[in-house]
C-alpha cells in the first residue's frame, strides 16, 4: 500500500469518527439552536484537533515532497 492510500484511508477514518460524534452531540443538542453549529465545532475541535493537525500536516508533506521529487526529476531529465 503508498503513501497516499495510507493517507486516504485516516481521512476515511476521521470521516467515520465525526459522524460518530455527530451522532452523540445530535442526542444532546437541539438542531434548532441558533448556535448549534459554533457548539458542534467546538465539540469537535476538543475531540479532533490533534488528530486532524496531523492529517493536514501529512497532506502537506506528501504533495511537497512529491512535487519536490517530480521537479527533481524533471530537472534531472533536462541535463
């Protein structure tokens, strides 16, 4: 398996985990609350804001990294 299908795989796995969570925060608050969604996000900030900083950190090195080695490459063709 690459990178990227590793990758892709946690953000499914985070996808599973908010609405998981969607699901537990929806039995305690009302969706008619005007600040249903400022509570939602806080909530999910407290529960998944490491884990989401990682997988945005990761998307950024793969697409650098790969950008880096193809203009690598290709320089390297140039010669």
């Amino acid at each position: 398996m690459n990178i990227w299908n590793q990758h892709d795989l946690k953000v499914m796995d985070m996808r599973e985990k908010i609405i998981l969570l969607k699901e537990k925060f929806d039995k305690k608050h009302k969706k008619d609350d005007k600040d249903y969604s400022q509570k939602f996000n806080r909530f999910l900030d407290i529960r998944l804001k490491k884990e989401s900083n990682l997988i945005l950190k990761r998307q950024v090195f793969i697409t650098l990294f790969s950008l880096a080695s193809h203009n690598r490459s290709f320089t390297l063709d140039q010669r």
